[in-house]
C-alpha cells in the first residue's frame, strides 16, 4: 500500500477581530514565483550570467494596523519590484522652427528689395510731376503750378464761328520782324491805352484813334481799333486777346493760329512765339494789311498763357500808323 500524501503547507492566517472585515491580501506581482505547489526550479537560460528570480513577500497585516483600518478597507500598494524606471527625457519646450532662421545677409537683400520698391514708386510719382513741368519749361519757359490766369476745358474762348475763308500759309518761314519798321517818335502825338478789360498790358496809338469793346466772354477779350478813314472805312481793325489753354504747346499754338483770317498769306516767324504777315491788296483792292499774332505771359517769368491776335488794315498811303500800332503792341507783349 502506497504511503499516504504529505499535506500541503497552507498560508498562515489570522484571527479575526468580531464585527469587522479580514483584511484583503495582497497579491504578489505576476512575475514572483507561486507558492501554492511545491518549489520549483526555475529553467536555465542561455547566456552568460544568469539573473535569479527574485521573490517578493507580500507584506503583512498585524494588530497594529487594525486601528488604521478600521474606518474602512484600505488596499495594499503594491512594491515595485525590480530596477528602478528609466528616467523619461524632458520633452523640448518649442517644436523645431519648420524653417531655417534667415541669415543677416538674406535679410539685407530683403530690406534691399523693399527699398527699391520704395524707390521705383517715389520715381514714379516725382516723374509724372517731373514731365509735366519739364514739358512747361521746353517751350515756354519756366513753369508754375499754380496759373489763375489759365484756361481750362470750359472757357469760351472766343473763336470765330466759321473757319477763314483765306487762313495763313502753313508752317511759318523764318524772317524775323522787319528791321526797319516804324515807330513812334518821342515828339510825335500819341495816346495810350491803357486798363482795357482783358487786355492786360498797355500800348500807344495815333491821336484820334479809340477802343471799342467787340465782344467778351469768359475766357477772351476782342476790341475795335481805329479811326474812321475819308473814304468811310476804318483805318484799324480787330485787337483779340484770348487765354491759351495750358500747356500751350505748339501745336495748340498751331491749332489756335489756323483759326485765324489772314488773306492766304505766308506765315513769317519772328522768335519762337510770334507769326505776321502783311500785303498790299486786300481782297483784290489795294489796301494795306497786316496779321501779327503772337504768344505771351500775362505774369512775367510765368508760363506762356496768352494769345494776341492783330489784324488791321489801311488805305496804302496811312499804312505806317498801322505799322507803328503793331510796333508798339509787340514792343508791350514780345516775348523771347
């Protein structure tokens, strides 16, 4: 007959107190061996050294500690068993910039391209302000910004109606004025006229003559100069002041000129602002004529603003008062 079993060794246990709860028991860690069956061997393993396994007590409850747990079941933390963790690393403060901070000489060439941007506008801006004043001085000298005296889209300027029936010859050919044209002597009996509306400038006459308004408009000043004649015509003719719109280019010059009545004749130029032309039949008759037309600044070292348009005739033998009037109208208001 086979011996009988050894019994099996069981935990130690504790008695416990009435009217209160066992305490619960602390299971050990997986990884510490049983001690339910009998002990066992732990395998070998391969490799230099082996680590034996450790085991773990689980902690006891004494009578000491029933006072602590009487206001309620506490549960055992379990001890870490086995080396301590690694120490985790300290997570950066700022993610990586996605993109390479930019050098000092990037940044230059940055603030390089923003100043000529800067540049290339101011120029622009002081080019447009630049051509327009440049234009001003080519042809008619310096210029000003602020001109009261110029017109603008909405001035009459007092044109004719109707287009001339013999306009002068295009372009003018140069000649200057004639050398010796007449004038008035210092002893010879003239009167000034002077303060006509429009005109702006002074100029002496024959004794006998007057001014007569024409016409007016907003942007032009036409007057009637001259005495009647024996043979009931009048020795005189037209005196026309009227605003240039500005800039009075030359080929607003030109446009303005081609308006103008003057017997088909040839344009002569006299300096760069001024145009005359003279005969001695007019419409087929023999009589004095003569067309002096001419550009001038109403405000001295201003920009040219002005149109002058003279345009008289006379029986030939008193055509040196006509003459003499011209002189003395292109002395007032020639300008170079």
């Amino acid at each position: 007959m086979p011996p009988a079993a050894a019994p099996r060794p069981t935990a130690p246990t504790h008695p416990t107190p009435p009217h209160q709860t066992a305490p619960p028991q602390v299971s050990p860690p997986q990884h510490a061996p049983q001690q339910a069956g009998p002990h066992r061997a732990a395998p070998q393993q391969a490799g230099p050294h082996p680590a034996p396994p450790r085991q773990v007590t689980p902690p006891q409850v004494g009578p000491h500690q029933m006072a602590r747990q009487q206001a309620g079941p506490q549960q055992a933390v379990p001890q870490r068993v086995g080396p301590p963790y690694p120490p985790t690393p300290l997570a950066a403060p700022f993610p990586p910039a996605p993109f390479p901070p930019v050098a000092g000489p990037a940044r230059g060439r940055g603030r390089a391209v923003l100043w000529s941007v800067l540049v290339a506008l101011l120029a622009a801006t002081l080019g447009a302000t630049g051509g327009y004043l440049v234009a001003a001085r080519t042809t008619d000298g310096p210029a000003s910004l602020a001109a009261p005296a110029s017109a603008t889209p909405s001035v009459d300027l007092g044109l004719p109606g109707t287009p001339p029936r013999r306009p002068g010859v295009e372009p003018p050919v140069g000649g200057g004025w004639p050398a010796g044209a007449p004038t008035f002597a210092g002893t010879e009996p003239t009167r000034e006229i002077t303060g006509l509306a429009g005109v702006d400038f002074s100029f002496r006459v024959p004794t006998g003559w007057s001014c007569t308004e024409a016409g007016r408009t907003s942007g032009s000043a036409h007057y009637r100069c001259g005495v009647p004649a024996a043979d009931g015509s009048i020795i005189g003719g037209d005196l026309v002041v009227r605003q240039c719109p500005r800039l009075c280019t030359d080929e607003r010059r030109t446009t303005l000129r081609r308006q103008e009545e003057a017997w088909g004749l040839q344009w002569i130029r006299s300096g760069e602002f001024t145009t005359w032309a003279e005969t001695a039949r007019v419409d087929g008759s023999p009589r004095y004529g003569l067309v002096y037309l001419s550009y001038w600044r109403s405000v001295p070292e201003d920009a040219i603003d002005r149109q002058l348009v003279l345009r008289m005739t006379a029986p030939p033998d008193r055509a040196d008062e006509v003459r003499k009037v011209a002189a003395s109208v292109r002395e007032a208001t020639f300008t170079i």
